[in-house]
C-alpha cells in the first residue's frame, strides 16, 4: 500500500523525491561578451515537434543564466556518459567552468561540449516564472547527434549510466 505524507516545510523529502526520477545532464552555454559562459541543467525536456521547443528550468537565483539570456543563441549539450566531470566544472560555483573542457563554439555565439551525444543551437522563445525556477522554453534552430553515444543521467542525486536490460 501506498503511503503518502504531506510536503513538509523542510525540502529534504521533496528534493528525496524529485531525486527518484532519473534524467539526462546538459550544458547549456554560450559566449557572452567574448567569453564561453555555460552551465549543468538536468531539468530539460523535449516540448514540440512544431515549432522544434525543449524547456530547461533554471533557479532563479542563477547568476550564469542572468548573463545567458542576454545570449543571441544558446547551445545545450546532452552530455555523455563520459562527461561526468564536465558536468561538475560546468556546476561549479567558482573558477573556469571551461578549463580543461573540449568545447567548440558556432558562429551563432551556441557553445557546445564536444563528445556530447545531441547539440541543439537555440534562442529563447519564452520564459515562465514558476516558484523558485524559471521554465524557459528555447526554440531549436540547428542540431547535430551522435545517437551510438550513451548518455549521463541523473538519478539518486548522483551521476550514473545507463546499461541495457537483457531481452
């Protein structure tokens, strides 16, 4: 039987919650002001076929995504299985979250991560509030994949892998 508990004032058990559900890992960067500037997003999602939409959330106390949006165009990097670490400089509060990184950037301004295993090129198309996040929806323009390349998720509040049921 089920048991269900009201949402307590603590966030411990809604972040436990939250954490039960796996998900990919992206690099949302671009170059502001002549510098690659770019973040670690899990919360993203696929929106529409027609216009091509996916939505990233984004904590509104985000100092990287207030120098983002100011970006003509945007790249997000579905990150790989291997790109645990870029994962973890890209959601560093301090230093070059590039250093070290393999990364290219379009003309467009999108920064990608390379050896990731989608590359979207987007602008914003729009932007919700929605409590302590903001729901931004970003319309794809250009994309590149590599669908052989496995890639990072999120589950449990740890980095994982992905590893194929037996048939």
């Amino acid at each position: 039987m089920t048991v269900l508990m009201n949402v307590p004032d603590d966030t411990r058990a809604l972040r436990n919650a939250f954490a039960c559900y796996p998900s990919g890992v992206t690099a949302v960067c671009a170059i502001v002001d002549g510098v690659p500037t770019g973040m670690a997003a899990s919360s993203f999602t696929t929106v529409s076929l027609e216009p091509p939409l996916v939505s990233v959330c984004i904590q509104n106390s985000s100092t990287t995504w207030q120098r983002l949006k100011e970006a003509q165009r945007i790249g997000v990097s579905v990150l790989s299985e291997n790109q645990d670490l870029a994962c973890v400089k890209l959601a560093s509060k301090t230093g070059d979250r590039f250093e070290g990184l393999d990364w290219s950037a379009e003309e467009t301004g999108a920064v990608f991560i390379e050896g990731s295993t989608a590359q979207l090129d987007c602008s914003i198309y729009g932007s919700f509030d929605a409590g302590d996040h903001a729901i931004v929806l970003l319309r794809v323009h250009a994309l590149g994949t590599t669908p052989d390349v496995q890639p990072l998720v999120f589950h449990g509040s740890r980095m994982r892998r992905l590893s194929p049921i037996a048939p």
